[in-house]
C-alpha cells in the first residue's frame, strides 16, 4: 500500500499560460458569435438596398403604365365623340336630302294655300305633311319687308323704290328653308333699292320741317 501525504490534494494540471480550459472556451464561443454577427448584419442592409431598388422599380413601372392608361383612356374618349360628331352629321344629311326632295310638295301645297285651293281631304293630308316636316326639323323663312341678305337670300327680281333706304325683300317668289343653321334652299326674292340719288327719308323730313327762323319771322304784311 501506497502511504498518502495528509494533507495535501490532487489539484488539475493548469496549462503554462495559467488560463483554465473553461475559462478560455467561454472567450471563445463569444468572438465566434461576435464573428457571426457582423456578416448577419451586413446581409440585412444589403437585403434593404435590394428591396428599396425593387421599390423605386415598381413605383416608376407603376407610373409608365398609369400613363399608359391615361392616354388611353384619352384617346377612347376622342374616339366616341368623333363617333358621336360623324353620326349626328350622317343623319343630319339624311334628314336634309329627304326634306329637300319634299320642297317642290311644299311650294305646291303653299300655293294651293295662297289660291285658296286647299281644302277637304288635301287640307289635311298637307298639313300633316308640313307638321311632319317640321318635326324633323325644317323651318321656313322669308318675309317681305326684311333687309336683303345674300347668305340667305337670292335675288330673282330688282327694281328701283323711293320708299326703302336700304335693299329690301319687297315680294317673296319661294320661301327659303333651313335645318338648324344649315341653309338647304334660299329664299327666292324680289327685291328694291332706294332711287339713285334720292335723299335717305331723315335727311328728306328735316329739309321738309319748318325752320325756326320760319315761325319766328313777324309778318310784314
């Protein structure tokens, strides 16, 4: 039997340096950590890059397709109210050609009238044709009286009259008809100008009026 020293204990061998083994591998577990993390965080702020580059991307992917859709939408819209201007003018030039084919029927009708010849069963049936005429939009026009105007007017007939001051409607040959503002046939006039050289009627009624000097002169007699 081995005699053992009271006393005394076995003690673990401690490395030269004097750093227990424990004590040495907490140390390292934390800069293997500290290592760890720094790389994580550099991956997260790149990742933040990457993602607000994909942002701006969309936001100006999403601007070029609003303004895509906004031209179109633009553009359709100039579409239909072509669309709409081309059928309103199409049927305007329907109504007009029908209408117009049914003025030598008016100018027959009107002078029946003027003959006292419309009467019975034609009475009705031209008055019914006139008010359907009328419906679609056909309005007479041309009255005696009025200043002569070309835009609507055409002169079949001219002479010379002391009593007009400006040329004038003085008899209406074929009343003149419009859809709207379009003209489709003029009205047929005669007309008047004032004689050449007469004085305009202001000018010939003050020649015409007592002069003051007229009334106030004593009378020598």
């Amino acid at each position: 039997m081995s005699e053992e020293t009271p006393g005394f204990e076995e003690k673990p061998e401690v490395p030269a340096d004097g750093t227990p083994d424990d004590a040495a591998e907490p140390k390292a577990a934390a800069s293997s950590k500290e290592e760890a993390a720094a790389p994580a965080g550099d991956s997260a702020a790149a990742q933040d890059v990457a993602l607000l580059a994909q942002l701006d991307q969309a936001r100006t992917a999403l601007g070029e397709r609003t303004a895509d859709l906004q031209r179109l939408q633009a553009e359709y819209q100039n579409y239909r109210r072509r669309v709409e201007r081309d059928r309103i003018a199409v049927k305007e030039i329907a109504v007009a050609s029908l209408l117009t084919e049914l003025l030598p029927t008016l100018d027959d009708i009107g002078r029946a009238r003027d003959h006292g010849e419309l009467v019975g069963g034609f009475k009705s049936v031209a008055e019914s044709l006139e008010t359907a005429a009328a419906k679609m939009g056909l309005q007479q026009f041309g009255k005696e009286g009025e200043p002569f105007d070309p835009t609507i007017h055409e002169a079949l007939m001219h002479s010379y009259a002391p009593d007009v001051t400006e040329t004038t409607c003085v008899a209406i040959l074929q009343p003149g008809y419009r859809i709207g503002e379009r003209t489709i046939r003029p009205a047929r006039v005669a007309v008047a100008e004032p004689q050449p050289g007469a004085a305009p009627k202001s000018e010939s009624a003050e020649a015409d009026a007592p002069s003051d000097k007229d009334t106030d002169a004593p009378d020598k007699g």
